[in-house]
C-alpha cells in the first residue's frame, strides 16, 4: 500500500466529483469518483490504523505545525 498513492487517489477523485455537473452523464461520472475516493480513504485509513506511515504531504504539514507550536514569540516585560 503506497499512502502517498492513496492520497493522491483520493484528492483526484473529490475534485472530479465536485467538478461534475447535473446531467445524467455526469451524475454517473460522479458517484464513480466518489466511489474511488471511498476506495482511496479506506485503503489509506487501514494502513494508518495498522501502523503505516504518513503521506508525505500529511508528514510535512505535521513538520510545520509542529514547528510553528515550538515558536513562541517573546513576551514583553510589564511595564510599572
């Protein structure tokens, strides 16, 4: 299972679902893609829940707001 695979997978297939439109044709291609993007969470939630690691993508976010919470701007001193 390839996490960064899946989540690719998943992003595609949510813009095509709401990238269709209401006609018949793409009411079809719709629930295709919103098939795949079920496909893509699951396959990507049970390899998280067994231990896997992150998507690239979900490890650099996790990277920034890590940083981000480990930066704390100075406090200024009160003033009497």
């Amino acid at each position: 299972m390839d996490p960064d695979q899946a989540l690719k997978n998943a992003r595609l297939a949510l813009e095509q679902a709401r990238g269709a439109g209401s006609d018949e044709f793409d009411i079809v291609v719709e629930l295709h893609a919103l098939q795949d993007l079920s496909d893509a969470f699951e396959a990507l939630d049970g390899w998280l829940a067994k231990g896997g690691f992150l998507p690239k993508d979900w490890e650099k976010a996790e990277a920034a707001d890590c940083a981000q919470k480990a930066v704390r701007k100075p406090r200024r001193k009160a003033r009497k």
